[in-house]
C-alpha cells in the first residue's frame, strides 16, 4: 500500500532532552486540541438548528431520512434493553420485517448509544452521530497528515477542515450519518500505511507484531462495515489506486511491500470475516435479504462540479442550476475556484508522488461519478463513459455513481496539505517571499465560497395523543396498525408515532429497503398492495373514488395479510376523502378518538 514519506515529528529527535521532548508532546497536544475544538465549534454551529430543537426539530433538506434513522436508532435501542435480536424486526413492514443488516441500521453507534436514546430520544441521537461524525472525521483526518504527511499544523488542519466539511460531507449531514461519520477510514489508512512502511524499510517484524497488526486492521475494518460499508467500499477502491500510482515509480519495490504486507492483511481479513459473519450473513442471506438494488440513474451532472452547493456562503449569493439528485446529494458541488486552484497546484507539484496519487484518484472517482454518460445541465451529451460497464459488477451496482466524487475529497485536500506546507516551508526561508501569500490568497478564493451555513430546520407536528398517552394498546392484540394510508419512502411520519408510543404497536408498510417478488432485487418500500395503492391516489386527487365489491374483497385480504388489528387515519391532507373512502371500502364508519378516525377490524377480520 501506499508509504508516505514519514513526518519526524519534533518529539523524536535525539538530540533532544527529555524535558524538551515533553515539552514539545505538550505543545503538540495544544495543538490538538484546539484544532478538535475548532472542528467540534464548527460542526454544532452547522448543527445549531436541530441542537436548539432536538424536540421538535426536523432537518427540513432530509426529506424523509431523517425520521428513517431516528426509527433505526430507536429500535435499536428497543431491541437491545428488551434482548431482542437488532438484525431483524417485524415492528415495520409487519408481518415480512425489515432486515436491519440490509438497511444501513448503523449498529456500530446505535448499540452503545442505547442509552442516549432511551434516555434523550432518537433525535438527539440523530444529531449527535451528525455532529461527531463532522468533527471527528476531520480530526481522522488532520491526525493522519500531521502524522504521516506534513509536519506543519496548520497545513494539516486545512485538509481535515476540507475532509470533515467538503460540500458532500454538509449536504448528507441533512440526512445520512453514515456518510458523514467517517472517522475510521483514515485510522484504516493510518494502519496500512505504516505496516507497508515497515514492509518496505525491510524492518524485521516479529510474527507476535504481525498479528498484533492483523487483528487491529480486521478489527477497524469490522467496525467501519458496522457503520458503514458504502463508504468502505468506495475508500477501499480510491486507497488502492492511490497506492497503486505512488508506486508506479519503483514497481519492484512496490511488488516486494505487496509481498510483506500480504499475509497480516490475509489474515486482517480473516478477523473481519469471523468478526462480521453472522451480521453479513443475515444481510445477504436472512429474512428480508436482497441481492442488489435498482437505483436507476444517479449521476453527478458536469455543471454540479463546478457550482457551489446550496448550504455554503457561494451557494447563498451564486446558486446555480439545481441538477442534484436531491438536497441530501450534493456529492460533488466544489465550486470552480477550488478547480482553479486544485489543478494549478497539481500542476505546480506534479513531481510529488502523492500529488499524482491524488489527482489520479480525483480524475478517476470523478469520472466514475458522471455516470453512464455525460450530461450538462441535464441534457444528455451522448458521451459514454467507463460507469456503463461497471454498472453490471456485483457490489459496485448498488453504489449511487453520484458519491464516488467523495473519494476525491481526501486526494484534494492532500493536494490542499502540500501546497500549503509547501508555502510555509518558503517562508521559512524568506520571510519576505511572496509565495506564501500567493497561496493563502488563494485557499481563501477556493474554500471561503464552501463555507457552511446552518443547516436549516422546521418545527414538525406533534404526534397524535392516540398513540401518545396509551389509547392505541386498547385497538392492539397481536395485530398490526395500519395508516392510512400505509406509510411509505415519501411520508414515513407513521414511523415517529410509532417510536412515541414506546412501539405499542407493529406497522403494516413503511420506509426502509426490501426484497420485491422472487428475482430478490431490492426497492424502498413494501411491495404494492391494491388497498394502500387505492387510498394513496385518493389522497393524492382528492377525490373519492368508485368502490365495487371486488374493491371490497381485495381490502379483506390486504388487512388479512396485514393482520390489521385497527386502521388508523390522522390528520393529514385530504382526510376527508380518505375517511369517506375507507366507510364504503370497510362497510362501517369511523369513529373519532383521541385526535384520530379509526376503524376496528378485528371483528370484521375473525
């Protein structure tokens, strides 16, 4: 893997006493800590909306993720304080479940933050998991090239500071902790690289040290499949090819740290593997399980490149056309000062082996992320390009395409490092050299537009007192609730109500990703059913539609199947369509109770 000239900090030199030496750890961890002080500042001020409404407060970009994993989160917690199993639950989509596994359930936070949840709520859960993982994994990543790449400071925190707040990282901070809590990609990177550095010094590891390594990487590699493993399998693809150019130089030598490094990562893989078998197992072979996922095009358009995002200070003063995949999306929204700046510096230090590591990754992750072919301004080009092929590879398939421009956010801000250490190194020579202030110049051209603002936030409606303050285990033996109409990807709100109510009750439908008849492939949602179709496009028209017999019958089967002990209607729009709909559909009318209509079908159904 990739040997990056070692920094020697000031702490190691020989020449030192061992008061200066401490002195110099002293000063080094002042550092530190004020750089994860800025970061943690930062990160709760982008936060700041939802930290001051974690009751209420809803991430309004989120769409519906938001109350997705605050659900995850909370029925974590549930399963572990009740020693339920985490992997599966049939609280949603009841009676078939959701397989959690498959459904990015982020067990390695949801599990020791149980108590949080139980105690606080899913929300400040939600926000605390955005919060660290902004922070932390710009900390990961200053930790990484203070250590390992430069030896100024201030060179090192501007790469984590783009690392932990690129464009990509605050847009999925709306909704998707998973990719925003990345902190251990650079700890795995941290681990390869000084393994590979020892392979090639030729150093004589003991076979006690070699597994001691082994087991930490498979170790960090569990962990990191347990919060994320889109994140790891896009890492993992960037990693290799930055290692694979670095050494293109020396491919001999190359060969020879692949034969050291071989054997403990063989064997770090073998942990992870023993590790994680059970949960990838249920994953790809338990209950609810499903062989890939049809996302449908989900391409970075070429002008997302260059526009700044929506949550930045350009994207408040130059907001462009609106070509994301959605607000939670904006995987790739640099800005075209950053280009500028990015592609003068590659340029100017093209002689650097991590220079050209990096804008190989940059150039290669970015194409990938444009997709089958190119589009500007959301017109197709015609342009075929490499994704059209890799789109039919096992794993890679379920990969939106717009999210490899995530992996050239660590290979631009190696860029960014160098280029900075690089100027702070001239002024060490010449304090009047012009440089230096060349290049602050333009990191401020190039980041200020990226700036984040604050994440915008709504206060949301409370829950109905009906599944609040215990009305709802009066409708409840054995069966489900079912919503109307059933819960689904683009109004999940059922999935709160469900969590206030101390999960009272299981839910006939809901959001999360399943199988869909017999081919396995995956998709949001349950599998449509006549009943849920009917009400949703009623709700939609606002009209009542005609209901025959057979209308009638199809309903019978769909509570049957649902094992519906109640049908619950709560405020929503256009209630009074559905109410009228579900009295001739169901033969009976409502009754209002507790700030609901609700039909009884447990004496219609047995």
């Amino acid at each position: 893997m990739a040997v990056l000239d070692r920094v020697t900090p000031n702490t190691a030199n020989p020449n030192l006493t061992r008061t200066q030496r401490t002195a110099a750890r002293l000063r080094l961890a002042r550092a530190d800590l004020f750089v994860a002080g800025a970061y943690l500042s930062l990160a709760v001020l982008v936060l700041s909306g939802q930290w001051m409404h974690a009751d209420r407060g809803y991430l309004i970009k989120s769409g519906q993720d938001q109350t997705m994993w605050e659900w995850f989160f909370a029925v974590t917690a549930h399963d572990v304080s009740h020693l339920h199993n985490p992997l599966g639950t049939t609280l949603q989509n009841y009676p078939d479940g959701v397989n959690m596994m498959a459904n990015t359930a982020m067990f390695g936070v949801g599990v020791p933050l149980t108590p949080v949840t139980l105690l606080f709520g899913p929300t400040v859960t939600f926000v605390l998991v955005l919060t660290l993982g902004l922070c932390g994994t710009a900390f990961a990543w200053y930790w990484l090239f203070s250590r390992e790449l430069v030896s100024s400071k201030f060179a090192a925190a501007v790469g984590g500071l783009f690392c932990g707040f690129a464009p990509a990282m605050i847009s999925h901070a709306n909704a998707h902790p998973n990719f925003v809590l990345l902190a251990l990609l650079p700890v795995i990177a941290l681990k390869v690289i000084r393994m590979a550095r020892r392979a090639a010094a030729g150093t004589e590891v003991t076979r006690g040290r070699r597994n001691k390594d082994a087991f930490v990487l498979g170790l960090l590699v569990a962990m990191q499949i347990a919060l994320g493993e889109e994140p790891l399998l896009i890492f993992a693809l960037a990693f290799g090819l930055f290692a694979l150019v670095y050494h293109l130089h020396a491919p001999k030598a190359g060969l020879r740290m692949v034969r050291s490094l071989a054997p403990p990562v063989l064997l770090a893989a073998l942990i992870t593997v023993a590790l994680t078998d059970i949960p990838l197992w249920w994953q790809f072979f338990g209950p609810q399980s499903y062989r890939s996922i049809d996302h449908g095009p989900m391409k970075n358009d070429l002008k997302a490149l260059f526009q700044f995002p929506s949550e930045s200070l350009g994207g408040v003063f130059s907001h462009g056309q609106n070509v994301a995949i959605n607000a939670t999306e904006e995987n790739s929204y640099f800005g075209w000062p950053l280009w500028i700046v990015v592609s003068v510096a590659i340029a100017l230090m093209w002689r650097e082996r991590a220079v050209r590591a990096a804008a190989a990754v940059i150039a290669l992750f970015t194409i990938l992320s444009l997709g089958a072919s190119a589009t500007i301004g959301l017109g197709d080009t015609g342009i075929v390009l490499p994704w059209k092929w890799l789109d039919h590879v096992p794993l890679l398939n379920s990969v939106l395409e717009s999210r490899f421009t995530m992996a050239a956010i660590p290979a631009i801000a190696v860029v960014l490092v160098l280029a900075t250490q690089r100027a702070l190194d001239y002024w060490s020579v010449s304090a009047t050299d012009w440089r230096p202030l060349a290049l602050f110049a333009a990191l401020v051209f190039a980041l200020l537009p990226l700036t984040p603002t604050v994440l915008p936030v709504v206060q949301r409606a409370p829950t109905p007192a009906f599944f609040t303050d215990g009305t709802v285990r009066h409708y409840v033996s054995g069966g489900s609730v079912v919503i109307a109409p059933p819960p689904t990807a683009p109004d999940a709100r059922a999935l709160r109500w469900q969590v206030d109510s101390g999960f009272e009750f299981p839910l006939a439908g809901g959001y999360f990703v399943g199988p869909t008849g017999s081919s396995k492939k995956g998709r949001y949602g349950p599998d449509d059913r006549p009943t849920a179709t009917l009400l949703t496009k009623a709700q939609q028209s606002n009209k009542i539609p005609s209901i025959d017999e057979s209308d009638r019958i199809r309903a019978l089967v769909d509570l049957r199947y649902w094992r519906a002990d109640v049908v619950v209607l709560p405020p929503t729009d256009n209630a009074d369509t559905l109410r009228l709909t579900l009295d001739q559909l169901l033969g009976f009318p409502a009754k209002y109770v507790d700030g609901v209509w609700l039909w009884d079908v447990r004496g219609l159904l047995h």
